[in-house]
C-alpha cells in the first residue's frame, strides 16, 4: 500500500460525498491518514486501545468529552482523543477533517450503529488505486 505521488487533502474530501463515511488516503507505519466530512453528531464511543487525531481543514468541529468537557476546533487545529476516553463529535454545519488513527482503529470504537462504517470500506478506494 504506497503510493508515488503527491495528494492534495481538498482533492481528497472533493471525492467524499458521505458525511462520517472516512475514507483512507495514505498509511504511514501502523498509522491511517483519513479524510471525511462531518454534518450533525455521530455517536458516543471509545476507542480502548488507540488515540485519534482530528484535524480540522474547515468548519467548526466540537468534540463532547466525558465528564460534561468539550473541545473546539476551527481550521488548522487539531486535537487527539486519548485512548479509552468516550466522545463524540457533533458538527452543527459541515466539516472537512483528515484524521489520524492506528489501522485497527474502527470506526464507532465500541459501539456499533446503522451508521457504523466497516474498516474495509474505509481502506477500499485506497488499496484500489494503490
């Protein structure tokens, strides 16, 4: 799974056309690069054995945090959720990320939903045009 060429992360969302449908844009070692749009919340989850990143390319993206906490974030910001910590990102208009997960991240942590997106569809388009 390499790839010899350059990606531009706009081009990349341009060929998202499902909000919370991430979709793999490269790997570095055991970690995923990820593109998606946000639109509304998703779920509250956890992912107990990895961090995730999300960095904000554009929107405003809150990420509700157990314990009644939350994060903010405008373009150019990111933050990574500690393994094991329960959250859920809620985006009240669209919003472009690139996230930053380990390959065994799935994608709801530990619970699944009707919107639950397998990690093989996630790695699909990547691997085909690898």
């Amino acid at each position: 799974m390499s790839h010899l060429s350059a990606t531009t992360i706009t081009a990349e969302l341009e060929r998202v056309t499902e909000h919370w449908t991430p979709r793999v844009i490269g790997q570095v070692n055991n970690q995923y690069v990820k593109v998606a749009k946000l639109l509304g919340e998703l779920v509250w989850h956890a992912h107990e054995e990895e961090d995730e990143m999300f960095l904000v390319v554009s929107g405003d993206l809150r990420i509700q945090l157990e314990g009644d906490r939350e994060v903010r974030l405008g373009p150019g910001e990111f933050f990574v959720v500690p393994r094991g910590v329960r959250h859920n990102p809620v985006a009240e208009e669209e919003v472009e990320i690139v996230l930053i997960e380990t390959v065994t991240t799935a994608h709801t942590g530990d619970v699944v939903v009707d919107g639950t997106v397998p990690l093989a569809r996630q790695v699909d388009s990547f691997s085909s045009s690898a």
